[in-house]
C-alpha cells in the first residue's frame, strides 16, 4: 500500500496536512494531520476518516475539507484544492 501527502495549507496557527493511502482493493483512504504550536508545544491531530474513495484527488479533497472543518476554518471551494 502506498501513501501520498498533499500540499499542506497553513490557516492562522494550524497546518492542515491532507494524507491518502491506496487500499488493497484500489479504492483510497483519506486521513488528516492537524498540526498547532511549535517546538515541544506542537500539537499534531491526525484523523482517519471513514469513507473510501475512487480517485487519490477525490480523498485528499475530501480530507482537505474535513481538516478545514475540524479547525473551524471556512471551506475553501473544490476547484481550489489539488
């Protein structure tokens, strides 16, 4: 299985880091490190999240989206992202 991080987007005092992996069966798997703080204050939050999907594009979106979310942060539009 391999996995592929994205392009990480720092909104104020978070790094929002979109992650995928392929799973056996082709789909992918998305996950998300909410990264705060720095030296040994950092804080680094990594959610896996539950759908799978067909395209690496499509789970790094989607894992883009739910990070953006997590922090609170306004959604950024899809055409945007990737």
């Amino acid at each position: 299985m391999e996995s592929y991080i994205s392009t990480s987007i720092q909104t104020g005092k978070y790094l929002i880091s979109p992650l995928s992996r392929r799973l056996h069966d082709g789909s992918y798997a998305a996950s998300v490190s909410i990264r705060s703080g720095t030296g040994s204050a950092t804080h680094d939050r990594v959610l896996r999240l539950v759908p799978v999907f067909d395209s690496q594009q499509a789970a790094l979106r989607y894992a883009t989206q739910e990070g953006l979310s997590w922090i609170g942060a306004a959604r950024v539009p899809p055409s945007s992202l990737i």
